[in-house]
C-alpha cells in the first residue's frame, strides 16, 4: 500500500437496496489494497448486522444517520442513503 492513501478520504457509493452492505465494503477494501478477500478479516466482528439495520430499516432521513467503524486499517463511515468513506489509519 502507497502512502499517498494515508490520511486521504476515498469516496465510496454503496447500494443500500443491492447486494450485502457489508460484502460491498469488502470488495471495496480488497480492490484499494489489491488483496483477496481470505486475507481479510471477517467484518461480521467489526459490524455484527449493523449495517444490514442502517439500510433494510433505515430511520427517517432526516435523521442523517451514519455508522462509523474500524475495518483492516481503515476508519470507515457510512451514511443511511449508501454514501461511503474510506481513510486509511496507521
């Protein structure tokens, strides 16, 4: 991984009503760190079917509601309507 990813915000976009949030997050951080998916950990320890609430009952927009977690090297925040950042942390 290049230095120039630390400290650097990468926009993701997540389809709250398409494939499990927390297997698109994973293919996310497999293709920014070019490795396969068995050699990350599981992010089921990490999020536990938070992510599955935020999307399948989401509250009221006007909520704003995010969910916010650490993830093999990565601060990620994830926002009700599938808006996505990646930062990578030391």
């Amino acid at each position: 991984m290049t230095d120039q990813l630390e400290n650097e915000i990468i926009h993701r976009e997540l389809d709250p009503g398409g494939n499990n949030p927390a297997i698109q997050i994973v293919e996310t951080i497999m293709r920014l760190e070019e490795v396969d998916s068995t050699e990350l950990p599981t992010i089921y320890d990490c999020v536990d079917g938070m992510l599955d609430e935020l999307f399948s009952n989401p509250p009221s927009p006007s909520a704003q509601m995010e969910l916010q977690f650490s993830y093999h090297s990565y601060r990620i925040t994830i926002e009700q309507n599938g808006n996505a950042r990646f930062v990578k942390i030391k």
